[in-house]
C-alpha cells in the first residue's frame, strides 16, 4: 500500500501527524489488517478552507506513486480527533478527492482506493 495522506491544513499548522503515521507504522486504525507493507508516498493538506484545493493534491500525490489516498482523522473526526471540530466540508473535500483519484488511477490502469480517517 503507498499512502499519499492529506491532512486539514488548520491542525497541520500545530500536529506533528505523530498519531497518523503511529497508525500507518504499527497497523492500526484505519491500517488494521492490512497485510502489505505501508508506505508512506507524501504528506499534503487540503489546502485550505473550503477544500476547493485538494484534488490538486491528490494528483500530486498520485504522480508520485500514491495507490492510495488516506484524509486524515482531523478531517473525518475533528481535532481533538472525535472531540471537535470536525470539518464542515469533509463530505465534500471526500467526493473530491474519489472523483479525481478514479480519474488518475483510470488514467493509470489502476484502482486507487480511498480511506477517509486514520486512528
Ligand atoms: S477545509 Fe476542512 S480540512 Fe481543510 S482546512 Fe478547512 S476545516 Fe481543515
């Protein structure tokens, strides 16, 4: 599995992404059961409210070799992660990023799968 993982561009200003990447490392969360090697391909961020940035980065991220596109908890669950401030637009950034991401990978023969949280 090569992750490109997209964080909110406000919580990436103060978090290391340590939980994140704790989750790709030590198979849990989102990677939980995952028999393949995770690879962590790049770290972008929805660039900014609303949003309306983030297919850029999935293409990006695709280019580089992405079979993956994973949002991070502080999209999908808030920060402190399921305990506020969720993202207003997070149903709207995820359709973004599946419809590019199965525009790349059609582009490229390949399925790229999408994970909406990370721990
Ligand atoms: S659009 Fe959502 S994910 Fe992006 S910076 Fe704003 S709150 Fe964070």
């Amino acid at each position: 599995m090569k992750v490109g993982l997209i964080r909110c561009e406000i919580v990436a200003d103060f978090c290391p992404a340590s939980s994140c990447l704790s989750s790709m490392k030590n198979k849990t969360g989102a990677f939980e059961g995952v028999d393949e090697e995770v690879e962590l391909v790049g770290i972008m961020t929805c660039g900014g409210c609303p949003g309306k940035k983030v297919a850029s980065k999935v293409r990006s991220l695709i280019a580089k070799g992405a079979d993956t596109i994973v949002l991070s908890s502080c999209i999908s669950k808030g920060y402190p992660v399921g305990k506020a401030f969720p993202c207003p637009t997070a149903e709207e950034i995820k359709k973004a990023v599946t419809a590019t991401a199965k525009k790349c990978g059609n582009a490229k023969g390949v399925e790229v799968r999408i994970v909406d949280w990370t721990h």
